[in-house]
C-alpha cells in the first residue's frame, strides 16, 4: 500500500502492551534509545533480553563501528539497507514519515529482524569468550538505569552561568592584551599559523614539532605546555584557549541546550564507545567539564536541584589505586590502604624519603602524578615534563616506586607476558579488550599497547564496579519511588554519581547511596566513598 502512514500514536496504542509485558524477550540494537523513545510516549519497555550493539561492544570494544549494518554484514554475511539510502542525503534529504508505507516498511522490518538474526550468531560468541556473565550482570542491566538518567537531566541556573560568561569575557580581554604586549603586536590568536610566525620567526622560540605541506612549526597543546615553562607567552595562550572552550563549550552552549519542555539539560551516555568499559556522555558531554581550575568547578554551580531538592555526589576514593593493590597483592599498598594511610604521602615517603629537602605539599603533588602516571603506563619522558625534572630524575623515581611497591612491578610483568600470549586484557569481572600490537615490530606501536595493557585491567575494572553500584542504586532508588521517595540519579561522571533529593530526604539517601557504591564489589582493600550534599552540584562536591 502506497498510502499515508499510520500515526506513530495509534501504532503505539496497539503495541503497548506487548512492549510493556515484561514475559516476552525483546531483542533490539541499542535498546536504551528504544527505552527513552518509547518513554517519551508513555511506554515502558519490560523484558529487556539481548541488545546486539551491547554484544558487540563486548566482544571487541576496540572495533570502530557496532552499528547492525556493519554487523550485519560480518556476522551474516547481508548487505543490510541504511536510513541514509533509502532516505537520501544533504538537503534533499526525506524523513522516514515522507517515504511511501511500502519502502519504509521493508526498512522498518529488516531492522526489527537482523537483531534476532545476530542475536543467534552473538549469543553463543559471547558465551564461549566467557563474557555472558559480564553482559547480563553488568550491561543489560545498567541499560534502564542510563535511560533513566538521560530522562531525569539536570536543572541549569542561567544567572550562575551569565555571571560567569561576564567574568570570563573580563579574563580574555586580559589575556589578550598581555598577549599583544608579549608578542609586540597585535594578531588573530585562533590562527595557527599566525601564532606560529610569532613564537618560532618572531621570538625565536625553539620548534619541536612541524605540520602540514607547508611545515608549519606546531603550535599543538603539548608543544605549547613545553615552551610554557620556559616562556610566558605560550603559557598565556594556553590560558586563553582554555577560556575560550569553556566559554564556547559550556557557559554559552549549555543554556542553548535546556529542553523547552522539561526546562533541563540532558545528555547522552554512551555505553558502547570507551574501550576501557568506561561510559562516555554526549550531546552535551558533561564529563569533560574541567575540575582542576576553579572556572570549571564554578561552572558544576550552576547545576541545581528543582525548588525544595539538593543535589548529592557520590565519589569514589582513589578507586583506580586501590584496583591496582587488589589485582597486583602488593604487601605495602594493601597494608596502607587498610590502615586508612594517605597513599600519596605512602608514596612520597617510599620515592623521596625524608631528606628531600621539599615541603610536603609538593612531595604530595610530585607522588599523586606518579601515582597515576604508572597506571596508565607513562615513561619515564613523560613523567619527567608532568613533574618538571630532567629524565633521569623521573627514572629514578620509577625505579624506586618500583622497589617500595615491588608486587605491582611483579603484577605488570606478569600481566604483560600473558597478554602476549593470548592477545588480551581483562577486567576482574571479564571484560576484554584486544592487544594484538604487543607483538608489533614497530617499537613505538608495540609500547602503546603495553600502556593499554597495563591500564585497561585497572581502568576497567574501575569501570565495572561504578557500572555495578549504577545498577545497585537505581533498583534501591526505584523501590524508594513506588513507596512515595522523589530521590533520583542524575548523572555518572567516571568515579561519581551524582543525585537530586528532596531535602528532607537527602541525608537518608546519601547513606543508602554510600553503602551500595561501598558493596558494589569486595576487594583486598576497603573501598571508600566521599558523599557530600548542597545547593548545587559544586557545594556537594566540596
């Protein structure tokens, strides 16, 4: 039939109760859209049972796409039809409502089939890779959760935020003229090229790195960072690009971005894009708002909780260290962290000893960096520019660490050596991740993988336990709601969770969250987590 199509509402109406009965399978590909869609109707989504892209991430989260046409044709061997081809691109683009019933129908039907298709190729993969325990206890259960998330959004202050548009406006013209004043003229800051005219032809500053047919001398992040300790200049630009992506990024896109409708922000959480495990947000992406200047930390103010409600972070401490005492069984690192040490200042006690001749604050910066340097396999080049000694310092602080905390050195070895034998990493809970580079012949190549060896068992098993306390307090919260509790969870940055409540209920809440984010796993060490409540996101961060 060639006639109009139905509407969407009387389609809905006559499958509602199929989709909400939570007896009958439902396979799809990326169900959580399916779930925020059809929320958005009215219908709940029940009995959620194999979700192919989930499948697909988990079987090999380093491939670039897990869309079902790219499995389609791996898997079964079947050029599957895209919206953009039956649609069209560019201007002339149709919408699937515009398409005669016929083409849409075929489009519609292939859809709802190949995922029950894969899903008999993916199933029993996942079962003989030893992934099915991770992808029912871990990734089909969280998708409800992250949808819940994504409906509840965040409520925005706009007066925060203009304020602190008006004050960043201030700080660039200041930068920009001490910019101008350094450089001994005037010019056009964005432009690469310009820049560079200034710093390598002008000032004579040394040029490490050349780009482009024309080999223009680079003005990148890091080759900024390096000249910056040598240069005002440099620095002064850095400064400046860092305001100018705050300001386009968050203060003047984030008030663009509220829903008419629900007058809130909401992202996006990516379940099936991080290699590590680790989700990811877009759309906006609100993990990436910058914690280490306080123009970013001034920015969580202006998320707050609707009239009458606070807003609570959950935080795990040092959630990644103390992965790395657990999986690695180092004597030292186990028995500090029991003892409710400060790691870091462990640390700065077993690399510089007592007669440094630092105060402590920066013996505790100095060890924090190596700390983390060494989870995510950094050399001892790159640990030498983060703490600003020369590359022999940094290698002698390594081997040091190395000799106070001789199980990790132990662990790493270890995990490396049988990562080259079977070609991959795992979490403590399964998850996978391909490293078929550890045995490149490109040195450069192969010393890449060994960072991601040595990181992904950390980071994600991280990971994991976030994604496992996610689930744990979603289902608490969700037997709150159907006794009258209002509390709900509205964002996952890495290691935090983040909550609005009603403020009578806050302190109640905050105690439930703790206790299941400290029980979501058991490891050799305690796993603490730092709650805090306020006005707004920033105050309950602390």
């Amino acid at each position: 039939d060639s006639g109009p199509q139905l509407e969407p509402r009387k389609v809905l109406d006559v499958h509602a109760q199929l989709l909400e009965d939570p007896s009958i399978s439902k396979v799809g590909h990326d169900l959580k859209t399916d779930v925020v869609v059809l929320e958005r109707y009215g219908v709940k989504l029940r009995g959620i049972h194999f979700d192919t892209m989930l499948a697909s991430y988990l079987l090999d989260s380093t491939r670039s796409s897990h869309l079902v046409e790219d499995n389609a044709l791996e898997h079964l061997g079947y050029q599957a039809s895209t919206e953009e081809g039956i649609c069209g691109r560019g201007a002339r683009a149709m919408g699937l409502e515009e398409l005669p019933p016929d083409a849409v129908l075929v489009f519609a039907g292939e859809r709802a089939d190949l995922p029950l298709q894969l899903a008999g190729k993916l199933g029993p993969a996942l079962r003989e890779e030893g992934l099915d325990e991770v992808y029912r206890e871990l990734e089909l259960p969280l998708i409800p959760a992250l949808a819940a998330l994504e409906r509840a959004g965040l409520r925005l202050n706009g007066k925060v935020l203009s304020r602190l548009g008006e004050r960043v406006e201030r700080e660039l013209g200041e930068r920009t003229a001490r910019i101008y004043e350094f450089a001994g003229e005037s010019f056009n800051i964005n432009s690469p090229r310009q820049l560079s005219e200034i710093l390598f032809e002008k000032l004579k500053l040394p040029a490490s790195r050349r780009t482009g047919k024309t080999r223009v001398a680079s003005t990148a992040v890091e080759v900024l960072e390096e000249l910056a300790l040598a240069h005002e200049l440099p620095r002064l630009i850095l400064e400046w690009r860092g305001l100018q992506k705050l300001k386009g990024t968050y203060i003047d896109a984030l008030p663009e971005l509220v829903n008419p409708e629900t007058g809130r922000v909401h992202t996006c959480f990516n379940q099936a894009v991080a290699a590590t495990g680790r989700l990811s947000s877009s759309e906006p992406n609100l993990q990436n708002i910058p914690i280490r200047t306080e123009l970013g930390r001034e920015i969580r103010a202006a998320f707050i909780g609707d009239p009458g409600n606070v807003i609570i972070s959950a935080d795990y401490s040092q959630i990644e260290l103390r992965v790395l005492a657990h999986l690695s069984g180092d004597e030292a690192l186990i028995d500090a962290f029991r003892r409710g040490d400060d790691i870091h200042d462990q640390t700065a006690l077993k690399v510089f000893g007592t007669e440094s001749g630092l105060d402590r604050h920066e013996l505790r910066r100095r060890a924090k960096v190596i700390n983390y340097a060494l989870l995510y396999g950094k050399t001892a080049f790159t640990l030498a520019k983060d703490i600003g000694v020369t590359q022999q310092a940094a290698q002698d602080f390594i081997d040091a660490y190395f000799a106070g905390f001789p199980g990790v050195r132990r662990f790493i070895d270890a995990l490396l050596a049988e990562a080259r034998q079977t070609g991959v990493v795992k979490t403590l809970f399964g998850r996978r991740r391909p490293v078929p580079e550890l045995i490149s012949r490109n040195g450069q190549v192969r010393s890449a993988a060994e960072r991601v060896a040595v990181n992904l068992p950390i980071q994600g098993t991280a990971a994991d336990i976030l994604k496992k306390a996610m689930i744990s307090v979603y289902g608490a919260l969700e037997e709150r709601a159907s006794a009258g509790g209002k509390a709900r969870m509205i964002l996952t940055v890495h290691d935090e969770l983040v909550f609005e409540a009603p403020r009578a209920e806050a302190d109640e809440v905050a105690q439930l969250v703790r206790e299941r984010m400290e029980s979501a796993a058991t490891l050799a060490v305690p796993i603490t987590v730092e709650v805090g409540i306020g006005e707004n996101w920033r105050e309950a961060k602390g």
